[in-house]
C-alpha cells in the first residue's frame, strides 16, 4: 500500500518555505464568511482582501507563538525572484486563542497575485519567550527559515497553505 503524499510537501511549501517538520499545535484560518484554509485549496482575491481569523491550539496560554504569512511565488511563479514576500506577522500570540491577542509587527497585506497561480503559506512557530521576535526590515527577499535561524524559533509548529491567481471579468461571472 503507498503512503499518502502530505500536501505541504506536493505543495513544495516543505523544501522551498520551510524544513520538513512535524505538526505539534492545531491552526486553523478562516477567511470571512466562513472560508477556511485547506492545503491546495484555491480562495478567490475578494474572499482574502481583510485579514483572516486564525486560531491558535497548543497546550498552554503562557505559551507564546509567531504567525508568518508569505508568498513564495512573488512575483510570478515561474520568476519568483522576490521569493518570498512577507504578507503579515504577528509574534507574541498566547496559546489557546487567536492572533488578535498578539503584537502585529507587519500589518496585513492583501495577496494581489498579478501573473500565475501563487501559494500563501501561514507559518505558526512556537517563540522560546515573550518579546524576543525581531522585526525583518522589509517585506520583500524574506526568507522564513533564516528569519527562524535569527530569531531562535525552530522549525514550524503548524502550516497551511491556499492557492490565489488574478480574479479575471470571466471569472467573476
């Protein structure tokens, strides 16, 4: 019997983003009106224009985590020489809540995909303290796995990833 394929990796998000890991801490994130990000799924531009609902597991609210949320495929897939553009941080979120109990370091910004289809990728890593998550200077060439290395975060704790291309007229019809 084959094993399954786990969908970050045939996403190529484990490799091109981040190090294989192992998923310790339930995520969930929701887009208004009840759109909820599912590994591969593809969301349309006007469902993800204001900032999603995300949910943090884990085991502890003195526990503390960052959100990262970027595009890979900036700005094209097959030129994704600004790989990756950051989307939205928030460090400092207590576990067992949600990100409005964090300290936003990079506000969000609307994924505006102009050529191709584009992955985001939420990135949850569990912090080692309160207040120890610098801020990157800019939101372009980020790199998550340095930013991790930088800030001593590990590997990831939890991710997900959805799909996103241009909403053209024949589309929206």
């Amino acid at each position: 019997m084959s094993r399954v394929p786990e969908p970050l990796t045939v996403g190529r998000v484990i490799g091109e983003v981040v190090d294989n890991f192992t998923q310790s801490v339930q995520m969930t994130v929701t887009y208004n009106p009840n759109k909820q990000v599912a590994n591969g799924h593809e969301l349309m531009p006007a469902v993800i224009s204001a900032r999603p609902r995300v949910e943090i597991g884990g085991n502890d609210m003195r526990d503390a985590y960052t959100l990262i949320m970027t595009d890979p495929d900036a700005p094209s897939p097959s030129g994704p020489f600004l790989r990756e553009h950051l989307h939205w941080m928030v460090t400092d979120v207590p576990g067992t809540t949600d990100v409005s109990f964090g300290r936003e370091l990079i506000s969000y910004e609307a994924p505006n995909p102009a050529v191709g289809i584009h992955r985001y990728v939420f990135i949850l890593f569990k912090q080692r303290g309160r207040r120890t998550v610098k801020s990157p200077s800019s939101r372009d060439y980020f790199n998550t796995r340095r930013f991790s290395a930088e800030n001593g975060l590990g590997l990831p704790v939890a991710a997900v990833y959805f799909n996103a291309q241009r909403e053209t007229a024949a589309r929206r019809r």
